[in-house]
C-alpha cells in the first residue's frame, strides 16, 4: 500500500509539473536572454526596451552598444548616436561605436556632421576603423555641393576593386549631364519644340513643332479668308501650344535634371548599402 | 498515518495543478490585451513563448499576439502569428478559428481575391461542413470590402442570422450609381451623365463646350474648309467630347465612394452584429 502512494506521489508530482512553476521571466540573465531572441528576430524596438531593463548590470558592456544599434536599426537616429556616444572607451565596441556614429549621421543625411564628427573625434580615438572612417568621409563630399578633393586623394582609402565605380561616381559628381532649363526655354521660343528635342523628348517636341506650325498656319489662313471667327480661334490655339511648349521645354530641362540627381544619390546609397556603410558584421545572430 | 498521507496527497495534488508563473504571464498578457495595451501584451506573450518549453501556450499566446498586431492595424504580422496559432492548433475548432481569422484580417486589408480563395478552401474541407453558414457570412463581408455590394447581399440572404447586412447591402446596392449607365448617357448626349449624378452645372458646361465646337466644326464643313473642321473637331471637340465622358464616369465614382464610405462607417460604429 505504502509503495503505491509513494509511486503515485512520484507519477503525479513529475507529470503535472514538467516546468519549473516558479519560473523567474524577469531575472536579468532571462531578460537577457530574451532581448537577444528578440534583437536576432529583427523585433529590435522591442529588444531596445529589453536591454534597457538590465542597463548597468557589471561586466556587460555590449547592452549599451546593442541598444543603440537597435535605435538605429528603426530608425531613431538620434537615439542611437546618444547611445553611441556613451559606449564606453573601455568596451570592447569603443572602435565599433565612433564607426556607426558616422554610419547614423549618413543614414540622417548629415553630411556635414560626418565631417564634423569625423575631422574633430573620430580620427583621434578610434584606432581600429580608420580607413572605413576616411571612406565614409570622402563619400560625404559626393552628396553635397562643396568643392571635392583632388581625385588622387579622393581614392586613396579605396581598395583598387572598388576605385572604378568610386572614380565614375566622382566624375559624375564633377560633371553632371545637367540640361540647361534656360537654354530649352530660348530653343522652344526660337523653333517650337526644339528644347524638348535638345531634354531628350525628341517625340514630344517632333508633335510640339507640328501642332504649333499648323494652327499658325491655319489661322493666317483663316485671316487671308476673312474667317475672322475661326481665324482667332487657331490663333489662341497656336498661342497656347507655342506657350504651353516653352514652359514645358523649361520643365523637362528642370525634370531632367531632378532625375539625374535622384539617380545619382540613389546609386550611391544602394552602393553604400551594399557595402554595410563600411562598417563591419558584429555576429549577433547566426543569419547577420 | 493513513490520514496524513491521504493530506499530503491532496496538498500536493491541489500544489500541482495551481497556477504556475507560465499561467500568470499568461495571463498578464491577456489582462495587458484587455487593457488595449497591445504593444506590452505582444512583449509579454512573445516572452511567455520564448521560455515555455512545454508548447502548452503556443496556440494562445500566437492567437493573442495576433489579435494584438490586429487591433495595432499590423495586418501582415497579424496574419504571420495566426498562421502560427494556426499551426500550433489543439482542436478544429481552434483550427477553424485561426483559419476564420486569417480571412477576417484578409478582408480588413482588401486583399479579398486571397480571402474568398481562403474561403473556397475552408469550404472545400469536409471537417468544416457545420460552419457553412459562418464562411458564407464571412463571404458577404469580402463582398462589402470589395465594393461588391449586390454580391454581399447574396451572400447574407443565404444566413439567416445576417437578415439585417443582407437588407442593408441590398439598399446600398440600390442606392449606387451604375458608371455604364453615366458614361453611355455622356456618350448619347454630353452632360447627360453628370445630370443622372446630380452634377446640373458640370453637366450643362459639358454640353455647351461641346454644343460650341460642335457647330464650328459644321460651319467649317459647311465653308467647305475641311481641313479647319478636321483639327477643330481632333483638337478641341474631341477633347472636349472625352471629357465630358471622363468627367461623368468620375462624378458616378465618387458619388459611389461616398455612399460606399456612409454604409462601412455606419458598419463600423452602428452594427452590432460581428465584424471583420
């Protein structure tokens, strides 16, 4: 009889209870724990929180580093490098830290910060990203309008694989396939249609130069008939397509242009994307 | 001695099955959910998920996630965690729900082509032959967020405890204008489609711009100047014809767009009934 309580003692107590019931979630190694899952599955405002709990917990200095890249990762800017900023000079993500404070400032397109933090900070503390901080740098002059270095010092950081496409890049940026709005405007007066020809619209200013030439013609004709009626009929019609047409020729010069640029800084983004913004893969996670 | 063991057992039969920390967190994330604090229900059943190792809470905690991501207007995260509640499902019933719910945020996003296939396929399955009238309800409501009004309508006239949407769908039905009729009575006679919407002074401007080149082109023809009357009527009455063909098929989509919006607010804030 004994042996069948004992044995039904055991059988209950190890079958209803597979968990531990006084399970601490809160404990900061499984705060931890949990912010990390959750940093590695992307969820990273959430991970953010997390880290946030256990901040100050002795002998971790990657929390601090962590959230911010979890600020930057939502894009809260301005959260990360103020998390960034106070990665400690002892950590072992110091270097890592001063690097993705240029790689935010980018991201917010504060060029001129990149520069700024770069020339005043950055080139007297951090002794392990150099080069990738003199790129970073040097890209921040291919989306401004300031001056650009000489090309012999532009490429210096750049490894010979990547100094082709960085060389067309600061050629482009030099010179620019700008079309001139003023001059368009000046052709399409002169010749109807012919500014959109010089945009590249070579269809449309085709139409332009027909559709114009014709009611001008139609209502010269009309007025030799004495179709008066109809005569300034065409007339208002030419006038607005001769009107229509040089402020058009001027859009598309202004359009054209606006493309170009999209263009470029696209480019240059996806290219800078591609690249990590230079800054290195830490290993969180298995898939980064 | 019998006693005491006959105590000892029932203390720890009563110790075994209390409420363990799983159920508590649990249970926070449902009252955080209760509270429309979805962001920290997410958090805390998330949590729960990552440390139970039993899988006794997956389908709830996935469902309650859902739910959450659902209420925040996450569709696509919303649609991730049933899926996975639907996965984790003990029991057809759970199953049929998590399913059901898939459809509901399908409809809510008007993604309604992937909502009436989930539809089919919820139909198509035997083990939910006594949920017929549920999924043709559900139907009605793709239907509604399709701006299939007449479809709706249908749809609710088949359950009997959707009386009610089948009336009001049919009414909405009703009270739309057809785009065919205001185009083809702008094909027929300009204007004439802006005056079956309502639209008097749009409809008569259409019919005087085009009443204008319309005799210039014929006085042309009548000067035997051909050419004149060829790019009058190409260049300015075309223009002006098409226009007004455009500008009646626009005023009956807006005019429908409002009627449409009136019935789903009336939907959202008035029907009591269960919605999307």
């Amino acid at each position: 009889m004994k042996a069948l309580i004992i044995i039904l003692l055991l059988v209950v107590s190890t079958a209803v209870k597979p968990q531990d019931k006084t399970f601490n979630f809160n404990s900061p190694q499984n705060i931890r724990k949990f912010a990390d899952f959750l940093f590695c599955d992307k969820d990273y405002l959430r991970s953010a929180i997390e880290y946030q709990r256990i901040h100050g917990t002795p002998g971790d200095d990657t929390l601090r580093f962590k959230i911010a890249l979890c600020f930057s990762r939502i894009k809260n800017y301005l959260d990360a490098i103020d998390n960034f900023s106070k990665v400690n000079q002892t950590s072992a993500y110091y270097n890592e830290s001063t690097l993705e404070i240029l790689k935010t400032n980018f991201l917010m397109d504060n060029y001129y910060g990149v520069r700024k933090y770069y020339l005043n900070e950055f080139v007297n503390i951090n002794t392990k990203y150099r080069n990738e901080g003199k790129k970073l740098f040097n890209f921040s002059y291919l989306f401004t309008e300031d001056p650009l270095p000489e090309m012999n010092d532009f490429l210096i950081p750049f490894d010979e694989n990547e100094q082709g496409q960085i060389s067309s890049f600061y050629n482009w940026k030099k010179d620019p396939p700008y079309k001139s709005s003023l001059l368009a405007g000046i052709m399409s007066a002169v010749i109807p249609g012919s500014g959109k020809i010089y945009v590249g619209e070579v269809g449309d200013g085709i139409v332009a130069f027909l559709v114009t030439g014709v009611f001008a013609f139609l209502a010269y004709d009309n007025f030799q008939a004495n179709h008066t009626t109809r005569a300034w009929i065409f007339t208002a019609a030419a006038a607005l397509f001769y009107g229509g047409n040089v402020y058009g020729s001027v859009a598309a010069a202004q359009v054209h242009n606006v493309k170009i640029d999209f263009e470029y800084e696209e480019n240059l983004k996806r290219y800078l994307e591609k690249h990590n913004y230079y800054t290195p893969n830490y290993g969180f996670c298995d898939e980064e | 001695m019998k006693s005491s063991l006959i105590i000892l057992f029932f203390l720890l039969f009563i110790d075994a099955f209390g409420q363990n920390s799983f159920d508590e967190q649990f249970r926070l994330a449902e009252e955080l959910y209760q509270q429309e604090n979805f962001f920290d229900a997410i958090t805390e059943a998330k949590r729960l998920l990552f440390f139970d190792e039993s899988g006794n809470y997956n389908y709830d905690a996935y469902n309650l996630i859902a739910q959450s991501y659902k209420q925040g207007a996450k569709f696509s995260d919303a649609i991730r965690y049933f899926t996975l509640a639907e996965i984790n499902a003990r029991n057809k019933d759970e199953l049929c729900k998590a399913r059901t719910d898939i459809i509901r945020v399908n409809i809510l996003r008007r993604t309604t082509n992937r909502a009436l296939k989930l539809l089919d396929s919820l139909q198509a399955d035997k083990r939910f032959a006594d949920k017929k009238d549920e999924i043709t309800y559900w139907r009605g409501w793709a239907y509604i967020f399709a701006d299939e009004w007449e479809k709706a309508s249908l749809e609710f006239a088949k359950v009997d405890s959707a009386k009610e949407l089948a009336v009001l769908t049919k009414q909405v039905d009703e009270e739309l204008y057809s785009v065919t009729m205001a185009k083809t009575l702008s094909y027929i006679i300009p204007g004439a489609g802006q005056f079956y919407t309502g639209e008097y002074l749009s409809g008569l401007l259409s019919l005087g711009w085009n009443v204008l080149w319309g005799y210039i082109t014929i006085k042309a023809i009548v000067d035997e100047r051909i050419f004149d009357a060829v790019m009058v009527s190409n260049f300015l009455w075309l223009r002006f014809y098409r226009g007004n063909l455009q500008n009646a098929e626009n005023f009956a989509k807006e005019k429908n767009l409002v009627i449409s919006n009136k019935a789903l607010h009336y939907l959202q804030n008035e029907f009591s009934g269960l919605k999307p």
